[in-house]
C-alpha cells in the first residue's frame, strides 16, 4: 500500500518545504514471514481488541501463491499462528476484519485450478488459534475472475463481504453478500450493475452505519455518463437498496470510487477520481446525506491542470470532529506522475484545511494507499514511494493532525541490493497509537517478504547495525585516549529539520555503556557545532564540528540518515575507563535534539581486541532494544 531524498509540501493550503531522506519511526520490531518454498506478500493488516496484530496476503507453496492469515503479538512480533487455504492455483486475501469476539475474518480470492480464474472466497478463524470455524467459496455462472475485495463486520458477528462474481461473460457486477458469522450461512446477496448496455460494476470497498446498514463504494457504468463513481446503501437486516448516487465528474467520462466511510451521524464520505472538464483526472472527496445519498459537498484537488495526468484517492478516514483526512496521489506541476498526497477537509463544508505531498527522487508513481488516525487524532498514512537507488520502497509517515506538518516517515527496503519492490504497505494504529504496517519487501534471492513491522509512534530509539568500534583508555597516556565509531545502515534515523531531534536546535550527547560493570559515560554535543547538510538543508544530514575540543572530547560526529552514523572523540575529556579485565561488549547511543529520539548500538558480536584499556570490534548486529 509505495524512496533516497523525498520532496514534501507542507502548507495550509498552498505552498512547499522540501523534506530530507530517511526521517523516520524507530522499528520496534519487523517479520519478514515465509512460506515453504518463499512467499508473496502481505496486503493488509489490523488490530485486534487485545493489541494484536491480523495480516493477509499470500504465502508461496510450491509453485503456489496460497490465500494466508498470520496472527503475531503487538507486543514483540511472535508468530502466534498462520493460516493458509491450499487450492490447486493459490489465492491471496484482500480484506481482514475482527469481530467483537477476536475473531478474525479474511477476504479475498483462491483458484480452484491453474488458470487464471478465481473465487469469491470468505473465512472466518478463531482469533485465539487461528483455527478455521467456516469458509466460502462462490464461483459464478461465467466460470471466470471472481473475488472478494473488502469484509466488514457488524455489531452481532455476521460478515459483509464485497466484490465480483461474473454470472455471465464479459459483465462485471458488484457483488454484496451478508454471512451468518457463526457458521457461514448466506443470508442475502445483491447484485449492482450500471444502467448502461454493458451492465459492468467494479467494487472497491465496504463500510457500516451506526445502524448496520451496507455503503458499498465502487464505479457503475451508466447510459449517458459512461463510468461513475458509485455510492450505494443496502439495508442491513434484508439488503434491500434503500438509495444510489452516481457521481458524474463534469467531463462525463471514467470517474471512479475507491474508499468510503461514514461519520458518527450516518452522513457517508467516498473519494476516489473524477475527470472533469479543463482538468482532467482529480483527486476527488464526496460527502453525501446517510438518510437519502443527497450531496452534502464535493471537493476536487487538481495537481497539475493537464488533461492527462491523474489525481486521485485511495483512503479516507474521519477524526473525532467529524473531519475528513484522504490520501492518495497528486501530480505535481512539472511532473508526469503523482506524489503521496494527504489531505484534509472540513466535514461541515469540505473545505481544504491542509496539504501534504511527498515525492520520491525518481519523480514517479508515490502513493499513499491506506490511512489511519491515533488516539490524538494524528494522521498516519500508508503506501509506497520511488527512488532512483532502490526503485520502489515502502512508505510510511505521520502527520500532525492539526496541521499536517511531518512528524516522522519510515522508508521500507528489503535486503536485495539495488533495483527492488519494496511496496504497497497498508497501516494500523491500535488504542495506544503504536503504528503496525505490512506490506512486501523485496530481499536477498529467492523471494520477497510477507512483511510485518511495529514502528514506535513517538519516533523513538533507532537500533542500528554497527560497523566498527575502536575504544582506547588505558589509564595513563592521556593523549592516546580515543573513541572511533562507524555504521552503515538503512535504518539509522534522520532528525527532521526544526523538529525536537534537530541537533542544531537542540543539540545531542553521545554516551559509551558498558552493560557488564554499568558504567556510562556522556559527552555533550552542543547544538552551535551542529550544522544541517544539503540543499534543502538536511537533505544530506548533519554534521558536528569542534576542531579544538572546547565543548568536550568529540571532535566529529556525522549523521545521515538511512547511510551513516560516524564519531570521533580523543583526548584527557574522554573519561570512560576500561580498567576491567574484559568488557564482554560496548554499548553506544547518540540522542539528538530534545525529543528522546536515539541511534542505538552493541558491540559484542565479533569482538577482535578485548583487554584492559583497550576494546575493538566490527560488524555488531542490531540490538533487540537499545542498551
């Protein structure tokens, strides 16, 4: 749900700053899940009521892509059971819901052979054990592509799931089925088409009203104004059609439905992508009445003018206020592909209240796929970005939800080496704020990664792969007292420019630990020797400079991040001691600016010199937490 320098535009309405590379949440953990033979990848995830974290997608048998569930704990990322429907051809899901009991409930589609055609497929799992209590699967009369792409679930347990089943040869419908949630049974299905002669329909998405009434979002093809983005309410307890809206762009073409959801008083919010006239393709925001699907507003977002470049939306979601934050992408003037774009909108008038693109420096395809809101009503927003270095990595960020100003991103890459996909990464945040992501990452051959990651959602410590460390204090020669450091990782956090981490705001300390005998020793890295580095400032990290040592023993300290972390200290100011018979390991942290944001480091793998005064090791791995 998509990467090395970002642009970004933060504004009220109009204008940009641009964004450095690698701002990012600290990861608190990540699981890279394999099938037996590799997987594919995961496409959505969810929490449950208890912290837990649901994730489907595919994961590889054979030469088979098979329909899979993983449950793993919030807390630490242990795997606490998969599921997986082995078919002859495989299957993916696309739509996770929980039920009040922790249930678990997956969408999507399987193959029942080797071809391309699928179905309708719907389970259900006992959340403790991910044991199978019942499933579904439908295929239609025209024996072709048919497939779930949303679920929902209502106050009593039974499941609306959304999608495709083709009855007959080349008409597409949207399908709409309501499941007993205690064994499977069907308790009513409708079928929407167009008005037009094709009768063609493509779901995209499901929510619920107060009242366990079905907003079903989608397009319908309709005489005299071709495709249009659909709004459609079905009757909870029966499916009965209680309204339609087909919302027509002004150019009478291909608009498009794509997310919905609905505010605490039943009014219904959809967006998606409208072709109007003298615009094109914009990203487009509509609020329409719950009670009769009147228009209450429409907002369309064009990012460039041009006819033929695309806008469009792909999430929404609404805050306590009853505002409307979407995302999706937006093309920037100049350019002929979209940035990941957030919004919002006034849910009273749909008027704009902020903005924020993100661009990767390939200046192609960035898009913000999926959204959530934490408790405080900040904005985290889900997808993939692209870069010249690594081609498409996965994205995270989030934002302020009074102003949309960043407050971290978290740039995605998997192990391979240089062109990979890395993408799509869908977003939830739990009662807590912690920020769950799952995607896939493209790793070391043979296969990509069902990837599941917990980022801290204040930012939080950065544990990183060390290089090389090289501590020298044998008590005596003051003068050859000495503390080298080097890191190369992806996963070293950059400070945001202003932000509470700035090291030129607010300054940093670097801190030696020696787990063993406890001992620590801080050196302070005043803020007027910092300097931001690149244009945008920032944009290539920062850099410490105090040639004569005046405000303690370091005279260097370089950090970029998603690169480098580098440090040199020397001198009578270096005060820690290695008067022990051995160290066992060194820790080292690096906290900049006055946010608790830390680079954290243990060197304790391959040690090559451990002795009194003297303590020299290379390539540490990532600590589990920072020492």
């Amino acid at each position: 749900m998509r990467g090395t320098p970002l642009v970004a535009a933060v504004v009220c309405l109009m204008g940009a700053v641009l964004l450095p590379p690698r701002r990012g949440a600290a990861q608190v953990w990540s699981k890279h899940l394999d099938g037996n033979a590799g997987s594919v990848g995961a496409r959505i995830v969810a929490v449950d009521g208890s912290g837990d974290v649901v994730s489907g997608g595919s994961l590889r048998r054979g030469s088979v892509a098979d329909f899979a569930v993983v449950k793993l704990a919030g807390g630490t990322g242990t795997e606490l059971w998969r599921y997986t429907l082995q078919t002859v051809g495989g299957g993916g899901v696309r739509g996770i819901g929980v039920d009040a009991a922790q249930d678990v409930i997956a969408a999507g589609g399987t193959r029942q052979d080797t071809g391309i055609n699928s179905d309708f497929t719907v389970v259900k799992l006992l959340g403790n054990t991910g044991a199978e209590v019942w499933h579904r699967t439908i295929n239609g009369a025209a024996n072709v592509f048919d497939t779930a792409v949303a679920v929902a679930v209502d106050a009593t347990g039974d499941v609306i799931a959304v999608g495709s089943i083709e009855e007959s040869a080349m008409i597409d419908q949207i399908t709409i089925i309501k499941f007993a949630g205690s064994d499977g049974t069907q308790l009513w299905r409708r079928d929407l088409v167009g008005t037009s002669a094709l009768h063609t329909g493509y779901p995209r998405a499901v929510a619920l009203d107060g009242s366990g009434d079905v907003l079903v979002v989608g397009t319908l093809d309709n005489s005299g104004s071709g495709g249009d983005m659909a709004i459609v309410k079905l009757a909870g307890v029966d499916g009965t059609e209680l309204w339609r809206d087909n919302i027509n762009g002004t150019a009478n073409s291909l608009d498009f439905g794509n997310t919905v959801a609905v505010d605490a008083g039943g009014d219904v919010v959809a967006a998606g992508a409208l072709y109007n006239s003298g615009t094109g393709v914009d990203f487009s925001v509509v609020k329409v009445a719950g009670a009769d699907g009147s228009e209450v507003w429409r907002r369309n977002i064009d990012g460039t003018n041009l006819i033929g470049n695309g806008d469009f939306a792909e999430a929404v979601a609404i805050d306590a206020s009853g505002n409307v934050v979407a995302a999706g992408g937006l093309t920037p003037s100049g350019d002929n592909a979209p940035d990941f774009f957030v919004t919002k909108l006034a849910g009273a008038s749909g008027n704009e209240m902020w903005r924020q693109s993100i661009g990767g420096d390939e200046h192609d395809f960035d898009v913000a796929f999926s959204l959530g809101l934490d408790p405080s009503g900040d904005v985290i927003a889900g997808g993939s970005i692209r870069n010249l270095a690594s081609y498409i990595d996965g994205f995270v960020a989030k934002l302020s939800g009074a102003t949309g100003a960043p407050q971290w991103r978290r740039v995605i890459n998997g192990t391979k080496r240089g062109i990979n996909y890395d993408g799509d990464f869908d977003v939830a945040v739990d009662a807590s704020g912690n920020v769950f992501a799952s995607g896939n990452t493209d790793n070391a051959e043979p296969h990509t990664a069902f990837t599941v990651l917990k980022l801290n959602p204040a930012g939080g410590d950065f544990v990183v792969q060390g290089k090389r460390l090289r501590v020298r204090n044998d008590g005596n020669a003051i003068g050859r007292r000495l503390f080298s450091l080097d890191a190369n990782d992806p996963n070293i956090g950059g400070p945001l420019p202003g932000g509470l981490a700035d090291p030129t705001v607010g300054g940093a300390t670097l801190t030696i630990i020696n787990p063993t005998t406890s001992e620590t020793a801080t050196f302070a890295l005043p803020a007027g020797h910092w300097r931001a580095v690149g244009r945008p400032a920032g944009k290539s990290g920062y850099r410490y400079f105090d040639r004569s040592r005046s405000s303690g023993p370091c005279k260097s300290v370089r950090l970029r991040g998603g690169k480098r972390l580098r440090a040199l200290c020397y001198g009578s100011q270096m005060t820690f001691a290695l008067n022990a018979p051995f160290q066992g390991s060194l820790g080292v942290r690096l906290q900049t600016g006055t946010g608790g944001v830390r680079q954290c480091l243990l060197f304790g793998g391959t040690v090559q010199r451990d002795s009194p005064g003297l303590f020299k090791a290379k390539d540490a791995p990532a600590p589990a937490v920072c020492p």
